[in-house]
C-alpha cells in the first residue's frame, strides 16, 4: 500500500518581522530519502508534486535527483581511478628499486658527459 504524505514548500518569506533573515531549514529525512532512495520512492514523490500542480518545484527536484546520481557515479569512478594511480605508483616504484638494484645509472654514466642539444 503506498504511503500517503502532504507535501508543502515554506513560504517564501525570507525575513522575520524584525528584518532578519530567517535560517534556512534543513531538508527533513524523509523528504531526502525520497529524493535519492529506490526508484518506487521517487516515482510516489514524483506523483504527489504532479498532483501538488508545482512545476517549478517538480523541475528541482527532478535536477537534484539527476546531480546527485552524476555526483555518485563520479564518486565511484573517482574511486576506481585512485585505484589504478596507486597500482601505477606501486609499480613505478617497485621499477625505481630494480633499476638502482641493476646499477643502471653506473652502467649508463658515459652519458652523463654527452652534451644534450638544445
């Protein structure tokens, strides 16, 4: 059975009857678990803003489900990347050793006399 909620916006005063401005609030639980948990979760939140006939606040929520799926996927490739730099640091290193294990500079030093053309 699908779960019925109300859904409401704060108005949009931004100021207090002194003039202050007022502090935004936090996003309740609830409405972000709907926002990035299953896809049934979505499509109910989805319904009540088309029912609520808010087309603009349809678009932001719309906006930030698509940023925040771009936002993990980019988290899990970021992820899988520093994988790979390690791995390739790993074995740069491990050259590095063999090549000072093999005296390489010392078998190579005549080089170090030839003039580089610039």
């Amino acid at each position: 059975m699908p779960h019925i909620i109300d859904l409401y916006t704060q108005a949009d005063d931004q100021y207090d009857k002194e003039g202050e401005t007022k502090p935004v609030l936090l996003i309740p639980a609830w409405f972000h678990h709907l926002l990035v948990g299953p896809t049934a979760d979505f499509q109910l939140l989805h319904n009540a803003l088309v029912i609520h006939d808010d087309w603009g606040l349809t678009h932001k929520v719309h906006c930030y489900c698509n940023l925040d799926t771009e936002f993990a996927n980019l988290c899990v490739r970021l992820e899988h990347l520093q994988v790979k730099l390690d791995a390739i640091q790993q074995a740069c290193h491990s050259c590095e050793v063999c090549l000072q294990l093999a005296r390489a500079p010392e078998q190579v030093d005549k080089l170090q006399n030839i003039p580089c053309k610039a």
